[in-house]
C-alpha cells in the first residue's frame, strides 16, 4: 500500500517549502493546445496527452503540487463572445482532476482544484449567481477528492471572498490568490485590507499571482502578510507569479502591456533570475513558491534548485543540470568552459539583440474595470462593429 502523503496544511505548518508548478495556459498556447483569447482548458478531453506530458514535466522538474488544468473552466467562461465547445464545464473538469491524479501519484505531489474569476462577475451578476458557478466546479473537484482548492486570479477582492466562502464548504484546506499588485486590486483595495479580507473569508492559505514579475509578486504577498499580522491573524502565504518582467505595468498588470500576449518573450526572465526570486520569497516568509504564466519547467527547476538547502534534496530533473552552470566544464569551447561558475551567471546583463527596439513599453491603461460598459460579457461573438470601436478607441490613446 503506498505511503498516504501528507496534506498541504500539514506540509505548510512544519515549515517546509512547497513548490507550485507552472503555466499551463500559455505553455500549452505556444505548443499548439490552448486557444489565445478564451484562453479556456477544452485540452484535457482534445488533447489529454499534452496536458499530461506538461505535469509531468513540471513534477519532475520539483514541484509538489498539480494543480487541475481548470483555468477559466466554468460554464460562463466556457460559453462567452461566441466560444461553441462540444464538452461541459464538467467534463473539462473531471478530465482535469484525472490527469493531475494520475500525474501526482508518480511523484510527493498533491492534487489542487482551481478556480478563477468568471465573466459573470465582470457583467455584475448577483453574488447568488456568481457562487453558483463556483459551487458546480468545486463539485467536481469534492467528487474527484483533490487534496486541496484554490481561487485564484481574482482582480476584485469581493469575487475572491466568495470564492473562498464557496470552497470552505467543501471541507478541503483552502488558498486563495489574487492577481494584483503593491497598488490593490481594481477598486484600489490595498494587498493589506485584501488579505485581511480572504482570511476572514476563511482562506488558510493566501497570496498573489499571475499579472506582475517575481519581485513586485513578492512584495504585494509582504504588504499581505504585514495586513494580516497588524489584524492579529494567522495564515499561510504563497505566490506563483509571471516569468516575465513588468517593470513597465500599471494596475492591471501585463494584460495593459502592447506586447501581451504575443510579444512578451523578449520579457522572459532567466533560469539565473528564478534563483533570486525564489530566495526572496522565502526570506520574507513566504513557503509555497511557484508560478503563473510563462513559467516553464526550467523555471520550477531554478526554484527547487534554490531551495534545494532547505528542502534537503535536489529535483529529479537536475540530474541533466550542472549547478549554476557547472556541465559547462564539458562544452568543447574554451570560452563557453570558463562561464561554468556562478559568478558569471549572476551577475549577467542579457542582452535582447533588437537593437531598434525600447527597453520599456507604454501600458494602453484604458482603466476599465467591473460595473463598466466595456467590460460587460455576452455569449454572441464579439461583432464587427464592436471590434471597429474597439479598433478606433486603441488609436486614440
């Protein structure tokens, strides 16, 4: 009888490190799985074997959690601006929880299900119909019995508090995430008062992802983590943030950017960089570390690297990678076979090699959030008018 692992709570509460996995949506966008746009998860029943093949990779590479490939996964989201699927929300779902199963049981990962913020929201549904969409996903996630839910990629404070109250009643731990910044969410609700709330709420485990780079995650998660010591509670905090910079972001993060979503890898950050990030989070305390859109494999790897003193062992796919740059010793060229230390990896400058192009982009800050006209979602393809107006707006700002 194999081991019975141990529990996400009980995991956070004796202190140990827990390492996320990565991006699914743009990873599988970029291999040809996942639709920019709807940018929904119809790839765990089209094409199981991709999204299998990504868990894999990302567990072997050190992380302990498998998180179900249920973003954007609710029947709102699933059926929004003309999208026509063949399968279910429920489907989607299931099929999500199986493959992440599976995958966690080849390895010491737990199995969490997600789910996110929904158009019924930003089209201001009643609080009654937004929880009914959480309700039915999280029903799959009980029957499939994950080990743990999260709610993640919240841009409004309010949408993520009943989230969380949803998925409480479910009976499993639960993690709730926003994607905001130092700045608050888009009603200007600072990280402080958000953790507070989502605490509250009855989240046990709560941070930040998606939206912003590393560093700027790391620091909205400290002002959280500061909100919920002054209120005198007690949580667990994790952030799972982009591999891209966003020095450049406003409010809304790098949805604002004139490079999203098809312009953003000269954004990357490297392997070398992941190292610094994953070293900051957890000196400010935070202990599930991993990440969001972009992240790759490789990137996971840097971070279970990192933490490798910590943890007490190095992830299975370091086998093929020499310690901050140490297979290098065996390169052919004299000059790549002197880059194999540390000091050189960490103190490079990369270069993007466009010479004609800027180091820093203008973010479009249109400044609409939930209650706006623009924002209001319909189940109709997006018209050819409206995209005219939409077209004429973007070259007036």
């Amino acid at each position: 009888m194999a081991p019975v692992k141990k529990g996400i709570l009980e995991r956070l509460n004796a202190g140990e490190v827990v390492i996320g996995d990565g991006g699914f949506v743009f990873a599988l966008e970029k291999r040809g799985y996942v639709k920019a746009g709807p940018w929904t998860p119809e790839a765990t029943v089209t094409h199981p074997e991709a999204v299998r093949q990504l868990h894999r990779e990302f567990l072997r590479a050190g992380a302990n959690v498998m998180q179900t490939f249920t973003f954007y996964a609710s029947d709102d989201k699933l059926e929004n601006r003309g999208q026509s699927l063949k399968y279910t929300g429920a489907q989607i779902n299931e099929a999500a929880c199986d493959l992440a199963k599976e995958v966690a049981s080849e390895g010491d990962a737990l199995v969490a299900g997600g789910v996110c913020q929904t158009p019924s929201y930003l089209s201001c549904k009643s609080e009654t119909e937004v929880k009914a969409i959480f309700k039915k996903q999280m029903e799959v996630f009980i029957k499939k019995n994950v080990d743990f839910l999260i709610a993640e990629y919240f841009e409004h404070v309010e949408e993520a508090e009943w989230a969380v109250q949803v998925l409480k009643t479910g009976g499993k731990p639960v993690a709730a995430s926003m994607c905001i910044g130092p700045e608050g969410d888009m009603h200007g609700v600072s990280p402080a008062e958000c953790a507070v709330r989502l605490v509250k709420a009855g989240a046990d485990i709560i941070g930040i992802n998606c939206h912003f780079d590393p560093m700027t995650c790391v620091q909205a998660v400290k002002m959280m983590k500061e909100g919920v010591e002054k209120a005198g509670l007690k949580a667990h905090y994790m952030v799972q943030p982009l591999a891209y910079h966003t020095p450049d972001c406003s409010c809304q993060g790098f949805i604002d950017l004139p490079e999203f979503p098809f312009g953003l890898e000269p954004r990357i950050l490297t392997r070398w960089d992941m190292h610094k990030y994953a070293r900051e989070a957890y000196n400010v305390g935070i202990r599930y570390i991993g990440g969001c859109c972009g992240f790759e494999p490789y990137h996971i790897r840097a971070v279970a690297e990192e933490l490798a003193p910590e943890r007490g062992f190095l992830p299975d796919a370091s086998e093929k990678h020499g310690n901050w740059g140490a297979g290098l010793e065996m390169h052919t060229k004299p000059w790549v076979r002197a880059r194999a230390r540390r000091d050189y990896w960490e103190n490079l400058k990369p270069a993007s090699g466009r010479p004609q192009c800027p180091s820093l982009s203008t973010p479009d800050g249109w400044g609409v959030t939930k209650g706006h006209n623009d924002l209001m979602q319909q189940k109709e393809a997006t018209s050819q008018d409206q995209l005219k107006q939409l077209f004429d707006r973007s070259k007036s700002h």
